[in-house]
C-alpha cells in the first residue's frame, strides 16, 4: 500500500519532570476546560449574568463531567478492566485515556444543576450560554487520542491518512501503517459544529435550552459517521457500535426539543427585577426552568422574556383588538 502523504503521530505522550509524568491527554482536557469556561463567561454575561458565576458552577460540574465520562467508558467496555486478563485497578487510570462524552454530558449536568439551583440560575439559560464552549473543549480534547495514538478509523492511503506506530495498532491490521484520522474529523466537525451554534444563536435568538439542544444534535451527527469509521474494539447493539445507537437516540431527542421548544422568546437574566416585580420575576423564572428553593443565593436571578418582543406582541394585540371592535359596528345598507 502506497502513501504519498500522511500526519505523523507524536513520538510520545508523556514527559516527566522528576518523579512526576507529565501527560499530554491530561493536558489537553484542562486545555478543553479552560476554553470551554472562557467561551461560557463571554456568553453569559452578554445574557445579563454575572461575572465568575461560570466559574462557581464549573467547580460542580467539571468533578462531576470527569466522573461521569470515566464511569461510561468503564461500563460500557468493561472488558479492559474486568474481563479476562483485565486489571480493575485501571479502571482509575483516567491519565490512560476513556472518556465518554455521554456519561460526562449527564453527571456533568448534575454537577451543574447543583450549583445552578445553589445560586438561583435557571440550567437551561446557562446550558444554552455554554453549549459552544463545550464543542470547543471536545476539539481541544480530541488532542489527547493523537498523542496516545488511539481510536483512529480503517485504513487508507488518503494524503491525509495518520501514521500509527506498530505498537499502537489494533489486532488484525499490523500490516498497515496508515489510518483515517478520526480524531481530526472529530475536531474539525465540532469546531464547525460551535460556528453553527454560535451563528444560529444570534440569527434565532435561541433559548430555553434549545443552543444546547442544537450543540447536542450537531454532535450526535458527527459522531454517527465518525464512529462508523473507528475499529478500536467497542460493545455493540444488533450490531451496531453503542455510541452509534446512543448517538441516534440522543440525537432525534434534541430535535424532538428543539420543536417542542420553537419560537419561545429569549429569557433575559435581570439581577434587579427591572421592570417587573419580585414575585412576577419569580414567576417567570421558574416557568423557565429556575428554582423556589427559599435558600437559593440572594442574588437569585430572575427571569423575564425579552422586552422587544413582549412589547411587539403586546402591541400586535392592541391592533387586533382593535381591528375586532371595527366589525361591532353596523354597516350602511
């Protein structure tokens, strides 16, 4: 097999500084996070929130995301950790590399809700706020499988096919030196992906969860034909990989969301209940997903719907009000 081109793959993942390894998967997760909180904080407080509140909820969120992406790696191939041959104590080994996006997606917004409920902050304004930044970090993360020399896809000779070490190649295809570069596809689709979400946001004034529940369909439809590409072993489903069967499932439910959730005007964050008294705000922010909990931060934010197009509707409501009263009066014969 011929190749005229290909990406070589890192010499090596780990560096030590003394006694302690330094790894580049590691380094590229706290990479991901940092850009993720960066993109976040911008979002939210050009939505009314406040500052360092992105950083409060992600002290929840990224311990509980990190769990959670381990926990489903592990469940979901358990065979390295628990099968014949396999070492349990691994299982910990997080630095190895396995993290699955679903588990993390799920715990992590646990962790969220948690100290999104703590400070009085509806989780769907704030899921929405940070959907981009998360597409980014699953960029900057996808990283770290180059420099492990993982979870690539078949072979090719395509120009811009991955080099993979002898060492690093799956069973059954040492013959051949050149892969698919999936996590480049990866990284490519979710960066494109965060551009769309970015630009459909702003073009549609998403809200209610529905950038978040784009972030998540955007994904899903990345994975699908990423996935199919991969050979590393995976668990599957009448055949099918299971990432592929979750991706499908997770998938037409943001859609199904992002329906059921179309055309509800933008919430807006205000801190001081402009405009609307404090058991109205209230209200309002429970109907979009906040808290009543009586111990929630003073701060609470409160939600109200954007004032233009409240007042665009009220003043749509006047003209039809008063084009009705037009038909009370009687006509001439």
């Amino acid at each position: 097999m011929t190749v005229l081109a290909a990406i070589p793959s890192p010499s090596q993942g780990v560096w030590h500084l003394g006694p302690f390894p330094l790894r580049a998967y590691a380094f590229c997760i706290i990479a991901g996070i940092v850009a993720a909180c960066w993109i976040a904080e911008k979002r939210w407080v050009a939505r009314g929130g406040r500052p360092g509140e992105v950083l409060d909820i992600a002290i929840w969120a990224v311990p509980f995301g990190i769990l959670g992406g381990r926990l489903y790696h592990v469940i979901t191939t358990p065979q390295p950790y628990f099968g014949e041959g396999g070492d349990p104590v691994r299982a910990l080994y997080i630095w190895e590399g396995g993290l699955g996006i679903w588990g993390a997606i799920a715990l992590g917004g646990v962790g969220a809700w948690i100290a999104c409920r703590r400070r009085g902050i509806p989780l769907p304004a704030f899921g929405d706020a940070i959907a981009p930044g998360l597409l980014v970090a699953q960029a900057i993360g996808r990283l770290g499988n180059w420099f492990n020399q993982e979870l690539f896809g078949r072979p090719t000779t395509l120009p811009w096919a991955l080099e993979i070490d002898p060492e690093h190649r799956q069973r059954g295809y040492e013959q051949f030196a050149t892969f698919h570069p999936t996590f480049l596809y990866e990284l490519l689709w979710n960066l494109a992906a965060a551009a769309v979400v970015v630009w459909a946001d702003r073009r549609f004034r998403l809200s209610h969860g529905r950038a978040f529940a784009l972030y998540v369909a955007l994904y899903c439809a990345g994975r699908v034909w990423i996935e199919a590409l991969r050979i590393d072993d995976a668990n599957r489903l009448l055949g099918v990989r299971l990432n592929v069967v979750t991706c499908v499932v997770v998938g037409l439910l943001a859609v199904a969301y992002l329906v059921w959730q179309r055309g509800r005007p933008r919430e807006v964050l205000d801190r001081d209940g402009d405009g609307i008294g404090d058991d109205a705000g209230r209200t309002a922010g429970l109907a979009a997903g906040g808290t009543s909990d009586r111990d929630a931060d003073d701060t609470a934010a409160v939600v109200r719907e954007d004032a233009d197009e409240a007042s665009t509707s009220t003043d749509a409501g006047r003209r039809s009000r008063g084009s009705d009263r037009s038909h009370d009066t009687p006509g001439t014969p």
